[in-house]
C-alpha cells in the first residue's frame, strides 16, 4: 500500500506540473469559441495555426527571439569562460588568502538581485549603454555559482595527471584548455543549460533597460500581447508556446548532462 500511494503521489505531481504546459499547447491550437466555452475544452475539436499566425503579426517576434537568443548565448559562453578561468585559479595556483577570496565569491550568491538592480541600471544608463544588447548582457558575464561548481569538479582531478602533465611540458594554459576542460565536460554541460534558461527566461532587468519593441526580448514581448487576451487568449498561448520550445528541448536533451554536472563533486 506504501508504494502505492507513493505512486499516487508521484503521479499527481507529475500531473500538477505538466498540465499547465500541456494546455498552453492544447489552447493555442484551439479557436476563440473553444477557448470561451465553459467548461473549457481540454483536446482541440478542430486545430488552427491562427493563434501562432495572430502572435507573429501582433509583435516583432523574430526579431525578439533573435534578442533572446543572443543574449542568453553570450551570457552562457561569457559565464563559461570566466567561472573556468576563476576555478582553474582557485584550485591550481597558488594564491594567498585563497580561502578568503573563495567566501566572497560565495558571499555573492547571497545578495539577491533585486538588490543591485539600482545599482547596475544606474551604471549602465549612465555609460550610455540602455536599450542595447550591451546592456542586457553586461551585469551577467560573469557568475559565483558557475565559479563554484566548477572549482567543486576541478578539486576531483587526479593529481597524478596533472603532474604528468607538468612533466611532459604542459604549462597552465595547455593543462586547463587541452586536458581538464574536456575532462569536465559533464560539469560544463550542467552550467550551460543552467545559464541559458535563466538568461533565457529573464524578465526584470530586460523590462527596465530596453524601450523599443525591437531591443525587448521574448519574455517582455508575451506581456505585450495581453493587450489582445479578452479578445483572443489564444494569442498568448501561442506566445507561450513558441517561447517554451527552446527551454522544453534543451531540458529534455540536456538533462543528462544536468544530473551528471550536479552531482560532480559530491563524492570524493
């Protein structure tokens, strides 16, 4: 009977969290009339694309997602490179006061963003930078949790492949770009996902530092097109839908690389 009702359990939260993604599919296939219809229709009697074709039209879509796109790469790769950078310090050179600099480091994942929003809009408006992809990316290239995960992957590293390393000529920047980086590649793969879909789905700070349809992203777009939802809900179920795809594909694709990067370190 335990097991049982665990099942039960499981599968009423698998149940509470999928619904609300699987109707967003279902209602932007439906038409005005099944969208209104009470009680609301579950499965679309008869599919339509005009919710999609309506969501194009209604904002600067592609241009958005292009936005969206860009900006959650480059603060991926910038995040990339600099927690690689900054672990490979922490854990194979031989810095004074390691320890102390390490807890600021960790002190930063403390601070909550809304914190320093001010502080970073005032920065970036006063450097002229509003309302550009500058200004999106800039306060995110670099990151104290991706820092932490990699100098927790990096301190698993044998010792003995870095001293022969170091015996056969390899100074730092051949060791780190030529054997622990591919080493580390299951760590890597878990803070790129991470990275991308909080970059992906941020909302607060694009909303502040862009003014124009054409510099806003996908996630400011969707609240443009509430404006139509008494009309037509659909419209932003179509949004929601076309804003899911990327993050739905790289959950399902890169989930392996998620379990794996996360639990690198725990065991030593």
């Amino acid at each position: 009977m335990s097991r049982i009702a665990v099942y039960l359990l499981l599968a009423l939260a698998v149940v509470t969290v999928a619904f609300p993604v699987y109707y967003a599919f279902a209602g932007a296939l439906m038409g005005p009339s099944e969208l209104a219809s009470y009680p609301p229709a579950l499965v679309p009697h008869s599919i339509t694309g005009r919710n999609f074709a309506g969501a194009v039209h209604a904002i600067p879509l592609g241009r958005q997602y292009l936005n969206s796109a860009l900006t959650a790469t480059v603060i991926t790769l910038a995040q990339l490179l600099t927690s690689v950078l900054a672990a490979y310090a922490f854990v194979f050179l031989p810095l004074r006061a390691r320890a102390a600099v390490f807890a600021v480091f960790l002190l930063t994942l403390m601070v909550p963003w809304e914190a320093v929003i001010i502080p970073n809009y005032l920065t970036i408006s006063g450097w002229g930078l509003g309302n550009t992809y500058f200004g999106l990316v800039l306060p995110f290239l670099a990151s104290g949790f991706g820092t932490f995960m990699l100098r927790q992957s990096f301190r698993q590293f044998p010792a003995e492949l870095r001293d022969a390393a170091r015996i056969d000529g390899a100074g730092h920047w051949r060791f780190l770009w030529r054997i622990l980086v591919p080493l580390s590649k299951p760590s890597l793969a878990a803070i790129a996902v991470y990275v991308f879909l909080s970059s992906w789905n941020q909302y607060f700070w694009p909303l502040i530092i862009t003014r124009t349809a054409q510099m806003q992203t996908l996630q400011i777009g969707l609240e443009s097109l509430r404006d139509a939802e008494v009309a037509d809900p659909g419209l932003v179920l179509a949004g929601v839908v076309l804003t899911l795809l990327p993050t739905l594909a790289l959950v399902v694709f890169g989930q392996r690389f998620i379990v794996r990067g996360l639990t690198a370190g725990a065991v030593r």
